[in-house]
C-alpha cells in the first residue's frame, strides 16, 4: 500500500482520524509502519485476494487441475519448525492439510524444555524412568510424540547422528535438469510477480514470500504421494509425527 495521509487512511477504512492517530504511534513503535513526511505506508507486505490468485496460478505448470478448486488453497501449506534439544535440535516438517501443531509446548517443545533435554538422553528412543513428570507423559502420549511399550516409553520419531541422516537423505537425491528448470522457472515468476505490485521500499520482504509459496510444492508432492500410496496417509484420529525427527549436532539447512 502507498502511504497516506492521516485523512486518507481515514477515508480508505472509514475510521475517525483521532482514532487513528492514537493507533499510529504504536504502530511506528512496533515498526508495523513507517513515516515519510506526513504519510504512513504499512512496513509489511499486503497480499490482496486478487494478488493470492493470480500467484496460485503460477503452480499450474507443476500441479493438475483439481476437481475442487480449493485443492489450491493453503492447506497445502508446509514448513519446517526447528526446537533447540542442547546436543542436536528436533525438526518438525508439516503440511497444514494433514500435520498437526507439534511445535509448541505440548510438542517438540515440551520435548526440548530446559528440564528434559530428551532425545540426547534416550538410548535408541527409550525414554529412561523418571525422566518424565505424569503431566508430561499425558501430554506427549495426545501429541504422539511418544509411545508406551510395555512399562516404559520411547520415542515416536526417528533420531539421526549426522553422518547418518546424510547417509539416509542421499537415497532421495535426484538429478534432474527438467524439474529443475521447472522449479527454478517457477521462482523466477512468482518474484517477478511480487515485484509487480510490492512497493520499492518492501523489495527486501519479497524472497521470504516467495519461499512461502514455494514451499507450497513439498505440500503438493506429499499429497501426491500419499494418493499412489508411497506415503501412508497420516490417520485422522491422532497426530502425525511422520514429519517429525531429531539429529544431533549443529543445525542443518535442510
């Protein structure tokens, strides 16, 4: 959006201007705006609907035509959250359509907490005794994150030193120039089309936009996997752990 005035702000959202100058201060406090002169411009991008649809479209080449349209809406979303463990950290890669939150703190975090520090103190997943409060063990078994076998638990994801999940993510490496012109002309697009109406001012935000985007294709493959059966559909009744793993050692751009 362009700055404006106070009074064009005011006639763009219908709000008394002495209400808006009471916002603004706040605003440029939590650097949510900036100032320049008299006007106020957002320090954010704004993603219209009609913006959001015309950068959908971009994933035609990549993704069918679906029966239903939403097929193409943010539930195909994925990311990665990363929880400090001490000796190694826990990621955790999701896509909205089928992975719940792990991440906060009845997950991963929970995990990683200052008091348990627990996949560097498990041997081979088995959470040893007492590590664990009774809250905790509650809380781990609704998330999934652990199982009980027996009278004791373990883990219900996988742990990696780092040599071997190099070893193991080097089964799934392909070497191909078609995808990857498709993928890399794909970038290309939806930057140029950020640029066409992101503000000259916001041109630093744009990559972190476009990585969202394209992180929607890990969203689209898995979904696409899981509809040949190469992926096990993750079960409706319970969280999904499947995207969730420990390695230790130093973090890992992955």
């Amino acid at each position: 959006m362009k700055p404006l005035t106070i009074e064009e702000i005011s006639l763009k959202t219908g709000l008394p201007t002495m209400y808006i100058e009471d916002a603004l201060p706040h605003l440029l406090y939590g650097d949510a705006m900036e100032q320049t002169g008299s006007k106020y411009g957002t320090n954010f991008i704004v993603l219209r609907l009609g913006d959001k649809e015309r950068l959908e479209k971009e994933f035609a080449p990549i993704v069918e035509e679906s029966q239903d349209e939403r097929d193409r809406s943010s539930e195909y979303a994925s990311g990665c959250n990363v929880t400090d463990a001490e000796k190694g950290l826990i990621y955790y890669y999701h896509t909205v359509k089928y992975f719940t939150d792990l991440y906060d703190n009845e997950g991963t975090r929970r995990l990683a907490a200052d008091a348990h520090k627990l996949p560097p103190k498990c041997t081979n997943g088995w959470i040893p005794d007492g590590l664990l409060s009774e809250d905790d063990v509650i809380r781990l078994l609704q998330t999934n994150l652990i199982i009980k076998s027996g009278d004791t638990y373990k883990l219900n994801f996988a742990c990696f030193l780092q040599e071997q999940f190099t070893e193991f993510s080097g089964l799934f490496r392909l070497e191909d120039e078609t995808i990857t012109k498709l993928i890399t002309d794909l970038i290309l697009s939806i930057h140029k089309s950020f640029k066409s109406f992101v503000p000259k001012r916001l041109d630093s935000q744009i990559n972190q936009w476009v990585s969202c985007f394209v992180h929607n294709v890990a969203g689209y493959v898995t979904e696409e996997l899981i509809h040949r059966n190469v992926l096990e559909k993750p079960s409706l009744d319970q969280s999904s752990t499947n995207g969730v793993f420990y390695i230790e050692g130093a973090y890992l751009p992955i």
